[in-house]
C-alpha cells in the first residue's frame, strides 16, 4: 500500500485516442476506470484521495468526434499538442486515409517513448498497420477478428480472449471488456485491493482475466433458454457455492419438482443436475486461469464439499485434474498457443505429465 500511495502522489498520465465513430463503450469504460482510481493516506486522512491518473481524451485532430451511438466526444487536445503519455490507449482506427496516416505516423513516434501501449476494439486496425504487433499475440473482438488475420498475418490472433498482453502492447476485445482491461491494469500498477475496491464501486459482478472467453458460458445458456428459465440461470451462476439442488431450483422457479425437471430437460437437453455441474466446471476452468487460486479455494468458492471432491469432478468432465489442467494450460500459453485452446489429446498428456513427474 505504501508503495501504491507513493506512486499516486505522482498520477500517471493515460491518453484516449478517440476518432470519428468510436465505439463509446470502448471509451468511456476505461475513463471512468481510471477517473475514479484513487487512494487515501491513512496517515493523512485530511488529505483526501489522491487520484491514481490524469485522463486525456487525444483526437486525431482537435474537432470533436462522434461515437458510433451518437454521442459527441470533445478531444482535451489533437495529436500535435499531446503530451506525453504513461499508457496510451486507441480506441479507434481513424477513418479516411489522410487521418489514418496521420494517426499511424504519430503512434510510431509515440510507441518509443510510451510504457504502455493498448488497442481498443477496432483500434487493433491502426495499431497493427504500424508493423509493431508483427510476431506477436492480440486479442480481437471475435467480429473482427477473420478480417485482422487476413490483412495482419504477422500478428497471432486470439479471437476469444478478453485481452491480452504482449511485452508493452496491450490489446483487448472492447465492449464491456473495456472495464475489465482497464481494472487489471490498476491492478498492475497500484495493487489487487485498490483494483477490486474500484470494481465494487462500479458495481462490476465479477472482475474477469484475460482469458476468460468472449462468448461466455452464462451468455450461451441464456440464450438457449425460454423465457422462464432466462432469470434462473443469470442466479445460477451468480450463486455457484450454493445449495443449487432440483428441489432449491425448482421452488425458484415456482413449479413442482417433476414439471421444472422436465420441462428443463425440454429446454436444454440435460437434467438440472448435469447443467450445475457443468456451470461449476466452467467456472471452475476460468478460475484455474488465476496463478493465486488455489485449488482449495477454488473448490470452496464453487460449492464442492472438499478440493478432492472437486478434482474428481473437474477429471470426470474434462479428462484431467485440475493442477495437469492449469499446467498444460500455462504451458500452452508460454509457447505462444492460443490461450483458449483446450489442451489436445489431454488424457494421453496428463498420463504423461504424471509420468514424467513420477
């Protein structure tokens, strides 16, 4: 903390560089981020908060921008009178080609001299044309994400991941994301506590990683679901270490036992019991994603009577155990594999992790 508090007595300065039809979202996500990080000296408490970070809004030149739903966004400063930057963040490519250049010409000027460098939704397209992603790893809104690869072919793309990190290039999907992105990095340069202080503030349900799938498992199963059953689900996965029985989901949903259990059934193809499980087990892959959860926790926090219990669970659904899955997957990642690719063939390589182990 007192390193964080030092640091914020010096907030670093994060620039948004905005152009016509900027995705909003993409935007005024990470500035509200950023506008609302602040910490308080506890020795010095009549010093208020101090705030973590300047924001300013970039355009590519200083006429006001408007977003793709309309909304007028009025730049701080053009380009040319930007000042320098701790992280930069494009929130958009730019549109005609004279701007285009414009804005490619200043980013390689810029990148040199700036610690972080992050592309927003469509800002992956400016950022890319300037070569400096070639050989490495991006995060691409899953729209974009066929087009990206055929014209920067250099560049390795994720289409599933959130965001991603790559020495100082940063690159996240956009959208709500945004929010996520820009939360880890708060957590990257002041701390997990102020970082998760922040996302309760924002009333943020939970603070995802980069590798959680953009395509998420509650989005899937709400959007199979009936009508009926579109609020129980957002519940069920919002209540994962709880008491989620046929009996407890059925009085939810305000029918007898026998009718919610077939008409869920008609609904989904499986039993209320097989959906939990399955829910629990997807979660329980994004979790095992974070080096600091440990199987125990992980286990607790999803409901499971105890952590063994949980692996033979995990095994039962995935072929594997938890830690030879969190292990392949770390491995994976480090050869520079998509990072949402389930490990190929994972009974034969967790014989042979255990193997080689023994």
């Amino acid at each position: 903390m007192a390193q964080a508090i030092a640091a914020a007595m010096n907030p670093k300065t994060v620039g948004l560089i905005v152009a016509e039809e900027t995705a909003a979202a993409d935007l005024v996500g990470p500035a509200e981020v950023f506008s609302r990080s602040r910490i308080r000296k506890r020795d010095q408490p009549e010093a208020g908060e101090l705030p973590c970070y300047r924001v300013i809004t970039t355009g590519i030149n200083a006429e006001p921008c408007v977003t793709e739903c309309g909304i007028v966004i009025r730049p701080h400063v053009g380009l040319e009178q930007a000042p320098p930057f701790d992280t930069m963040f494009i929130a958009s490519g730019g549109h005609g080609q004279k701007l285009r250049s414009k804005l490619i010409r200043w980013l390689k000027q810029r990148v040199p001299h700036t610690r972080r460098i992050a592309a927003l939704g469509r800002g992956i397209y400016a950022l890319a044309a300037t070569g400096l992603l070639d050989g490495r790893q991006a995060a691409i809104h899953w729209r974009f994400a066929k087009d990206v690869a055929s014209r920067f072919p250099k560049i390795r793309v994720h289409p599933n991941n959130l965001f991603v990190k790559d020495g100082p290039f940063y690159t996240c999907a956009g959208g709500t994301s945004a929010i996520d992105f820009a939360l880890a990095l708060v957590e990257e340069d002041y701390g997990r506590h102020v970082a998760l202080a922040l996302a309760r503030e924002l009333v943020v349900h939970v603070r995802r990683s980069g590798e959680h799938e953009q395509y998420s498992e509650a989005l899937k199963f709400q959007i199979q679901s009936s009508d009926r059953f579109a609020d129980l689900l957002a519940w069920v996965f919002s209540h994962l270490s709880d008491d989620l029985s046929v009996d407890v989901l059925a009085q939810r949903a305000a029918m007898s036992r026998r009718n919610f259990t077939r008409l869920f059934h008609e609904a989904f193809g499986k039993t209320p019991a097989q959906f939990v499980a399955e829910a629990r087990i997807a979660e329980a892959r994004q979790r095992l994603l974070v080096p600091r959860n440990s199987i125990e926790s992980i286990a607790q926090s999803l409901g499971f009577r105890s952590a063994d219990v949980f692996s033979v669970a995990f095994e039962r659904f995935t072929g594997i155990r938890p830690r030879i899955y969190r292990t392949l997957r770390r491995a994976s990642k480090s050869h520079g594999g998509s990072a949402n690719a389930e490990p190929q063939n994972s009974r034969a390589r967790a014989r042979s992790t255990v193997l080689r182990a023994a």
